[in-house]
C-alpha cells in the first residue's frame, strides 16, 4: 500500500493537474484502497465528504483490530497520524471539486504521452496541439502529450527553444532537471544537458517563471534578455542579462557563446559534429569563452578562432577525440 507521507504530495501535484501518468495510477490506486462506496449506492454516484471520511475511518478501524497484538512494534502515533492523513487527503479532491472517480470504469482517460529524439548534428521542429512550437537541438529528448487538455506539460533533456501559444487559463510547464519552467505565452530556451551539470534559461520575450521541485515560492522570475544559470553541482545560480536571440541562433544552425564555461562549449561542439573533446588541463574547464559562428563555418574554422583568441591547443587523437590544452 502506498504510504499517507508520499502519496500527499502526489495528490497535491494531481490536483493541480501536474501529475505524470504514473503519478497519477498511483493516486488513483490509493484512492482504490481507501474509498469503498457505500451499500445500496449508484457505482456512479459522486460521494460525499461524509461518506469519505466513513470509509476511511471504517478502514482505519478494521486496520487496527487486525494489528491489534502488533501495536507495540509501531512508531506511536502512527496509525492515528494514517488517519488524519487520508481524511484531509479525500476531503482535499471532494473539496476541489474537479476529481473524481468511482470504482467503475468513469476514469479520465490516461494521457498518451509521445517521445521526440534528436541525434548529434540533428535539429528538430514540432507544432503541438496548442499551437505552441518547440525547436529541439541535437543529442535532446522531448516528451509530449499527444493531445493537450488542462495540462500543458511537458519534458526536456537536453536544450530546446520554445515558442509558447498564449493561454492563460492553462499555464504551460516545462519539467527538466529536477526544475520546472512556468510560462504563459512567450518565447525562451532550456539548457538542461546531464554534462556539464548546468541548467540554463534564456528568455527572448514575455515572463516565465523557474523553480525547483514542486515549491514555487522561491521561484526567480525572469523577462526578456535575462537568463537564470544555475550550476547544480555547487547549488548557486545567477541571473545576467544575455542578448537572447543571439544565444538561440543554434536553431538556424549558427553558434553564440556568451562568458560561457569552456566545459559548456566543449559540450556544443560534441552534440553538433558528433566529436568527442576532452580538456586535459582542469583550469581550463571554467575559462570563460564568448563567441558567435555562422552555420556555414565548419568545426575546424572554430577550432582555429578558439586557438587564436583563447590560446587554446587542439590535437586529435588516434581514437578521435580531441584533447584541449
């Protein structure tokens, strides 16, 4: 049986229609395990908080005549603590109003959800069913609804730019990297790529909002020409201000860097030509590099402008990579 202490959250998540569909199974399996409907009822016939709270507290009961003789082996209190947790839990989704769901077959349908993968050198453009456009860059994984509801949500790996269709009844949410990206309608990019550990939104118009996890109260607000980088690793972040459709030139196949770490640049260039770099001198690894490419220039030309701005020494090995020093 799922535990009271994690389903809470994931009802919380429900409830504001963030849930995932696994999340929202297992919500539904809780509920099937603590809801019985009354005898003599229609299968079909909303419940009533009172009937909720007879349930449960019928469950309640039951669980603690069996247990009995087990009791001494509990934490104190925690049986009483289960209860108090389910009633304000089923009170909670009578409450909201928008949930509800019997024994029978009158579930929401489950969300079918769609995978889009792009491959090194490989860009990638999609129109969801909100009209909103998404530019997925090389080596990144999008996961979508097939069809949007009163849920806008969707999830990156790697780095995507969006252009989001203006609804504001229905906020769109962008979950990457333990974070999540609240947008009404706007127009920004989302570096998330697992190397380095550095998460990155950038902001071309409008106002979006970045927090972590599932707490919204400290989340940075962010409007045009802005980006938030947070380096996960060390747990700091900084906003800067940024020219912001330069940055997103990569979806024209260009290339911008704005006092971004080498180790940020390395990771482009990988996911772009399809080569492996590695920085043999670790002071290197933060060195901080700007620079715009055109889409016609090829791997060696920026090679040649990092070696002579920078002082940057590239040799290829036997084995293809490319060692920097």
């Amino acid at each position: 049986m799922q535990e009271d202490h994690t389903i809470q959250p994931l009802i919380d998540r429900y409830l504001a229609g963030q849930a995932s569909p696994e999340e929202a199974k297992q919500v539904n399996d809780w509920f099937d395990q603590w809801y019985t409907p009354p005898q003599g009822g229609a299968n079909d016939e909303r419940p009533s908080g009172d009937d909720i709270f007879a349930s449960v507290q019928a469950r309640v009961q039951a669980y603690e005549a069996e247990n009995a003789g087990k009791v001494v082996a509990m934490k104190p209190g925690r049986i009483r603590w289960r209860l108090a947790a389910s009633v304000i839990s089923a009170a909670v989704m009578v409450a909201g109003g928008w949930w509800y769901r019997s024994k029978m077959p009158a579930r929401t349908p489950a969300v079918k959800y769609l995978d889009l993968y792009t491959r090194a050198g490989q860009l990638s453009k999609i129109t969801l069913t909100d009209s909103s456009i998404i530019w997925l860059n090389a080596s990144s994984h999008l996961r979508y609804p097939e069809q949007f509801s009163t849920n806008r949500t969707v999830y990156l790996e790697g780095e995507a730019y969006f252009d989001v269709h203006q609804d504001p009844q229905h906020p769109f949410l962008i979950e990457s990297n333990g974070y999540r990206t609240r947008v009404l309608g706007t127009t920004f990019n989302i570096r998330s790529y697992t190397a380095p550990n550095t998460y990155k939104v950038t902001v071309s118009s409008g106002k979006v909002a970045v927090y972590q996890g599932v707490d919204s109260s400290h989340a940075v607000l962010l409007t045009a020409n802005q980006e938030l980088r947070v380096n996960i690793d060390k747990g700091t972040q900084q906003v800067r201000n940024v020219p912001a459709q330069s940055i997103m030139r990569w979806k024209e196949g260009g290339l911008c860097f704005e006092k971004d770490h080498l180790t940020e640049v390395v990771i482009s260039l990988q996911h772009r030509y399809g080569k492996t770099f590695r920085i043999t001198a670790a002071p290197l690894q933060n060195m901080e590099i700007s620079g715009t490419f055109d889409p016609h220039q090829s791997l060696e030309d920026i090679l040649k402008i990092l070696s002579k701005v920078y002082g940057l020494h590239f040799k290829a090995t036997r084995n293809g990579t490319i060692n920097i020093s």
